[in-house]
C-alpha cells in the first residue's frame, strides 16, 4: 500500500470521526439531558405523593373528601384539594341555570319589597325582605325565595303575602320606588345589612289585628309594620297543657 493511499484513509477516517463528533454529541448530550429530566420529575412526583401527610399542611378540603370516601386510593392533601378542585368547576349549562335561578329569586323579593313595602323607609323595607328569607331557613316554609313569596297564589285565598292574591300584581312595577325595591332585594340577598326584625318570620301592617298575632312573639315594629317570630317551644307546650 502506498504512502499517499495511507495518508488519503488516515485523513478520511479522522475527517468522519470528527464529523461523528460534531452531530452525534449533542444528539447524545439531549437525550442525556431529557432521561435527566425525566428521572428528575418522577423522584419529585413520587416525593409529592408521598409526602408525610403528618407532617404536611392539609385543608378541610381534604377532611371533607375523606368523610366521603370520594377516592381511597388518593392519600396526599395537595392531591386531594387538586381532586375536588377540578371536580368542583361547574360546566357552563350549570352556570346558566344557576344565573337564572338566582335571577328569579331577585326577582321575587323585589316585588315582594315593592308591593308590601314601597312606600316604607329602607329600613322598612329590608324588615319585609327579611322575613322572606328567615321563612327560607325555616323549616316551615318553602326552601327557596319565590316559593315563599308566592306560597298560596294558587288559591283564591290563603296566600302568604296578601299581593300575590289581592290582584296587585296586575299594576307591573316601575318607577324609582321599584328600583329601590330592587337594591334592597339584593343588598338582603348578599347579606350586607345586620339583622333587623330578631329572626320574624310574620308580620303585618298596623291597621289589621290578625288571629295569628297572640299565638306569636312580637319582636319588632318598622313603620306601618309590626314583625314576629314564632313562640319558643316549652311555651307553646305550656300554653296546650292550660288550655280548656
């Protein structure tokens, strides 16, 4: 083999070992870098599942998803909030009906404010809605807004609120006195106003005396209306064992 043919095959060979060098080491030194990462993100994901939930800050997230035994398998507390966090995100129909539902309940006890209370002063009128809503907490009374205003309307007699039988909702709302009407419904409605009546769930204005009025506890008077709460019960108990 001749001298010039040796050096032409050394010169070739160290041309393509450098070549090799030149593409293939960062091809290399990439997936050495993403099998590092790898590694890396499955020591942290098996460290965060794992982590010592004595230790470990918790929610009542997580006390709430254990009393409902939601998912077992699932112990970590990060893992659990991020469970029922992702569970709680309501869809987009539910928002609507949620929207329409709430929209009907303002209006409800707008013209529930409107048409017993109108012409009172606003703390008159936030007495009136407030009744509204103690009968939505009581267990005698309808659970939602418009079930308590309108409780009755399909009787000729026998309504809750006397407009909801006396045709007065013939005359639609309007004016300033119905959109102060409205401002109180939702200033109610999201709790930013302190009691008024002591729990009432009655009332009535001050020229009727109905047969109901001794039977209950008076608790307050706003203007034309006098407000009242039910008897507590040893009384009502003491008042069956005395009568004749």
């Amino acid at each position: 083999m001749s001298n010039g043919y040796q050096i032409m095959l050394g010169t070739g060979l160290a041309v393509g070992v450098s070549l090799m060098a030149i593409l293939g080491l960062p091809k290399l030194a990439e997936a050495s870098s993403t099998l590092k990462d790898q590694a890396n993100w499955q020591s942290r994901a098996v460290a965060f599942q794992n982590t010592d939930i004595t230790t470990a800050p918790s929610s009542s997230m997580v006390a709430l998803l254990a009393d409902n035994q939601l998912d077992t398998t699932i112990t970590n507390p990060y893992m659990l909030d991020f469970r029922a966090s992702m569970e709680s995100v309501p869809s987009a129909q539910d928002m609507i009906a949620n929207s329409k539902f709430m929209g009907r309940e303002v209006q409800c006890l707008s013209e529930a404010v409107y048409y017993e209370a109108r012409s009172e002063t606003r703390a008159g009128q936030k007495a009136v809605a407030e009744v509204v809503l103690n009968r939505v907490k009581s267990k005698h009374f309808p659970n939602t807004i418009c079930g308590v205003v309108y409780q009755g309307a399909e009787r000729t007699t026998g309504c809750q609120f006397s407009f909801a039988c006396d045709g007065s909702t013939s005359r639609l709302p309007y004016g300033r006195y119905w959109g102060k009407s409205q401002q109180t419904a939702t200033h109610m409605m999201i709790g930013a106003s302190a009691p008024l009546t002591r729990r009432a769930t009655h009332y009535h204005t001050t020229d009727v005396s109905p047969k109901w009025a001794p039977l209950l506890r008076q608790t307050r008077q706003y203007d034309t209306h006098v407000f009242y709460r039910f008897m507590p019960r040893r009384v009502q108990l003491r008042r069956m064992s005395v009568a004749p």
